[in-house]
C-alpha cells in the first residue's frame, strides 16, 4: 500500500476554491482544507472533513501502521500542518490511543521515525487545549512500557512542559488534565532509572511540593472527586522516586532532596490534617513511609512531629492508635504498619526509643507512648491488632541484637497480683493458649525475630513451662489445612532457632537433646517436610517481594517481608 500526502492546487479536484491536504492510500482521499485561523475548535474541523472519513484515516494507521505512512504525517508542512497534526494526530488519540489500540508497532514507528517524538511534543505546548489534551493521551499510551520512548519524551523536555500545563490548571484543584499529565509523568518515571536520575538531578522534585500545599482548614467538602484523583496521582509521582525497589542512590539522594525541598513537611501536613479522604490519607501515610525509609535525617524528622491534638501528641503515636484500632478501615491500618516499619528500618535511634518506653523507669511516664499501645494491640482480643502489634515490635528487633536483648527485661504484671513476667514469657504462654490464626502468626513471628542470633532469648523462651513441648507438638500435627500446615512450618522454624541459636546453658534442652526431641516426636524428614511448607504458601511469595504488603482482605494478611528474608536466610541452616 502506498501512502501519499500532498498539496491540491487551487481548483484540483473540481474547482476547490483553497488548498486542500490530501491523503491517498487508503479507502479513498481525505481533503482536508486549512483552518480559517490559529483558534479553530475541533467541532470546525469536524465540520470541513466528516467524521466518517476521519476515522477511516485513523483506523487506517493504527489497523497496519508502517514508517511511510507515519513519516508522510510527520512531513506535512506549511499551513496544512496544523491540520494534519492538530486533527489527524489528535483524534488518533481519541480513537485508537484511549481504548488502549495504539499497537507496538506503531510504537516502533515513532521510535525510528526522525521526527516522531518531537512532533508530539510540540503539541503539548499547544495554545488550542483540546489538541494539547488529546496530545497527553497519545503520549501516556506510546510511552506504556515503553522505556526508549519514555526516555526521548523525557529528554525533550516532557517534565517542564506538564509541569506548566499542571500549573496553569491550577494543581490540584485542576480538572482531568492534571491527572492526565501525572499519568504520563508516572509512565516516564516508573521503571526507569535513567528517567529518575533526569528528574532529580533537573531540579523537577521541587516542583513537586508545591502540588501538596493544602488551603488551612480544608474539610470534607472541598475534596471533590477529581481533586483526591489529582493528589492520588501525585502522590504515586513522590513514590516512584524512593520506591524500595529503586536503585539505592536515586532512593537516597531523591529522599534527601524531598526533606530539603520541604516535601515531605508538606506530606507530614496532610498527615496531621483534618478533612483528609480515607483513601488519600492512607497512601499519603504509605508516601511518609517510604520518603522516610532508611532515611536517618528525614527519620529523625518524623519522630518530631507533632499532632494538633489536645494535648498535643507526636505523629507516630497517633498513627499506632489507629493500627490497633479494630474500628479504623483495614487498608489504613496496614498503610500505618508500612509507615511504621519504615520509620524503624535501618534506625537503631528509633528501635532503642521503642523499647525504651516499655522498660522500667524511674520517673512517672504521664503520656501514652508507642510501646504502650503496641503491648496494648499485642494483648487485646482483636486478632489484627495482635498480628499488626507483634509484627510492629519485631521490626524494633531486626539486625539488632542489642535490643533483642533490652527486650528481654520488660517485665509485665499479672492479672493475679503476683509476680511479674517477661514479656517473652507472655508471648510464649500466650501463643500455646491462644486460637485466632492472625494471633498465632504475629507471636510467631516475633518470636522468631527475637529469638535468632540471640543465645539469651533462646535461654529464656526455652524455660517457659511447655514451650518446646507446644511447638513439638504442633510441628508434628498431622493437619492438613492450608493456614494450620503455615502455623506448622513455623512453629518448626522457632524450633529450629532453638537449636541453631542455642548456647547449651539450659541443661534439659541443650542442641543435642532438642535434636533427639526432634528425630524422637517428630522424626528428621517430617520436620523438614514441615519447615518447606512455609516458603510453599502462597502468601510467602507475596510477602517475600516488597516490603510494603497490598492484601485486600485480613485473609491476605499473614506474613511479613522482614521474617520472609529472615526464614530464606536460615532454613538452610536449620534443615
């Protein structure tokens, strides 16, 4: 098929009275005469070629797209170019590009054809807004997946261009356009390093802060349903810079530059705000997390922070009342815990200050503090708030053997009056007792984090009347429902630290006699079988791949990240 683009002559094609653009190749020839001027609408263009015809061209390009039919769009000139471009290009967009047509090869096309991209970009400067419009939508569906054409859009000065169009629409306040052009910003950054590097090292995440400066006392009723797309959207641009996944230099240096900027000031705001959507509020305290995560400045930051309560209370005190609240909406409470374990990674100030408030002290302790409300949710009767607490505590405990041991001088008081216990041994009489599944799995996480590579811990728990007799047991069970054989496997993981991590100071329970108990109640092959059943679950994989866990429902929710790295690390060592 050949494609040809060209100039009529006046009074061609019976008696024209003004240039036409033609283009052959097709199911017949498009004429399509110049606009009368630069402020022609798309209705006026519809009128001079029928819709028809139009979509016939279009379908045309995107049904068998080739470089000559491209490169003769691309080459039009002169006063027809508006045209081509402006209508022909745009409502592509409209008809192939927005119900997710635009194929790759035409993706390939764009990429090999000299002036592809930039033709494109012309049109985001635009002064018509429909085609600057349709022009974003073409845009966002050639750059999906895509990371050569994301990397060209972005080096002919995408960012600067939607960023200007996001401020003249007015930030968040925008309409539709906003989260149009934060769609196309999200593909240009998503996934692509070389992307992440240009838009930090460009100066571009200082622009970002002033999309999340919210008018004081905002309340439910400014919150209309494009504004919380709009931040939603905004939000996800801030995370694909300090995502986990990230390489750690753009992580860290983006992390850095969004403290200095006074980003994440601005994100702590809408934290502390009232009026905030649930949904925004829940990825705004996920986006806290993860520009704070491994962070120790933008850490020691966090932990400043302070509510305006009464009396006033600090941010991250706050946030724990909310996850060990059986009443708060179930995604919120796990965006909190997310927060949470960010807050803790990689900071040893922040670790010993949790387990801090739960030592004995010699002064009065007047407020509530976030060791209280975590013992609190680990001993309620709310199974959630028993996994969200237990799992919380033992991020105080990971690659810190220091605290691993201060933890086990908290001492807890007894409904009875007598003595107190440890909180270890609290955990351990609380694990064989209780019956929720949510509550098993926390403990047994804690306990597992607590009790590896600390012979101490190990000491303690194996003194606690029937412990070990428990977790024989359970490790030996013959039940075969998917949930009781995870409970299994890791009450044999807690068993297997038990040996690994043993110091021989117990005499009843040294590693060779744990080893007899083993091979005698339990025997060596099904202990093994039984520790494989947890990287098995289908849950392990989930929880294995990012830090922050997405579960829809409580169901989902059974394992964490940090004890699926700890158990891939040393059940090779236990088996």
């Amino acid at each position: 098929m050949v494609c040809a683009v060209g100039l009529a002559k006046e009074g061609e094609g019976g008696g024209v009275p003004h240039q036409l653009l033609t283009v052959k190749g097709w199911e017949g020839v498009v004429s399509v005469p110049p606009p009368p001027s630069p402020s022609f609408i798309k209705p006026m263009l519809l009128a001079r070629v029928s819709a028809c015809q139009l979509n016939k061209f279009i379908l045309w390009i995107l049904s068998t797209p080739d470089l000559a039919k491209f490169n003769a769009v691309c080459s039009v000139k002169g006063p027809t170019d508006d045209i081509i471009w402006s209508g022909g290009q745009a409502n592509l967009v409209r008809s192939g590009a927005i119900s997710g047509r635009v194929p790759k090869d035409l993706q390939e096309i764009v990429l090999v054809s000299p002036m592809g991209v930039s033709k494109l970009m012309d049109l985001l400067s635009d002064s018509r807004e429909v085609i600057r419009n349709d022009a974003l939508l073409l845009l966002t569906q050639l750059t999906k997946g895509n990371a050569n054409i994301q990397k060209i859009v972005a080096f002919e000065n995408a960012f600067d261009r939607l960023f200007d169009v996001i401020m003249e629409e007015g930030y968040s306040d925008g309409g539709i356009v906003v989260e149009d052009c934060l769609l196309l910003m999200l593909n240009l950054l998503r996934n692509n390093t070389s992307n992440q590097n240009f838009f930090k090292e460009g100066s571009y995440i200082q622009r970002l802060t002033p999309m999340f400066k919210l008018p004081q006392d905002v309340d439910d009723s400014g919150w209309s349903a494009q504004k919380v797309s709009n931040i939603h959207c905004m939000l996800q641009v801030a995370r694909t810079l300090v995502t986990p996944g990230n390489p750690a230099q753009v992580t860290s240096s983006s992390q850095k530059s969004m403290r200095q900027c006074g980003l994440l000031e601005a994100l702590c705001d809408i934290l502390m705000a009232s009026g905030v959507p649930a949904d925004i509020l829940t990825e705004t305290i996920s986006t806290v997390g993860e520009v704070i995560r491994g962070n120790q400045s933008n850490q020691e930051y966090f932990s400043t922070v302070m509510a305006p309560s009464t009396p006033p209370r600090p941010a991250l005190v706050v946030l724990l009342m909310s996850m060990v609240n059986e009443k708060q909406p179930f995604i919120l409470r796990c965006s909190v815990l997310y927060c949470y374990q960010c807050f803790l990674f990689k900071n040893e100030v922040g670790q010993s200050q949790l387990v801090q408030t739960l030592l004995p002290s010699a002064t009065e302790v007047i407020s509530l503090t976030t060791g209280q409300l975590l013992c609190g949710g680990l001993f309620s009767n709310d199974a959630l708030s028993n996994w969200f607490s237990a799992v919380a505590l033992s991020h105080a405990l990971v690659e810190n053997p220091g605290q691993q041991e201060q933890l086990l001088r908290v001492l807890l008081a007894t409904n009875t009056g007598g003595q107190p216990v440890s909180l270890l041994h609290q955990c351990s009489m609380l694990l064989q007792q209780c019956s929720k599944l949510h509550s098993k799995l926390g403990l047994l996480i804690l306990l597992s984090t607590w009790l590896s590579h600390c012979p101490l811990a190990v000491k303690q728990f194996v003194s606690v009347p029937t412990s070990v007799t428990y977790l024989t047991a359970q490790a030996g069970s013959n039940e075969h429902d998917d949930n009781e054989e995870l409970v299994q496997g890791m009450c044999a993981f807690l068993l297997g630290l038990c040996i690994v991590f043993n110091d021989d100071s117990v005499a009843a329970f040294t590693k060779d006699k744990l080893k007899q108990l083993v091979g005698n109640r339990i025997g060596v092959e099904v202990f093994v079988d039984k520790l494989g059943e947890v990287s098995k679950h289908e849950v392990y994989s989930k929880a294995a791949k990012h830090p922050q866990l997405k579960p829809q429902f409580p169901s989902d929710l059974l394992l964490d990240h940090e004890f699926c790295q700890l158990f891939k690390a040393l059940e090779g060592e236990i088996n």
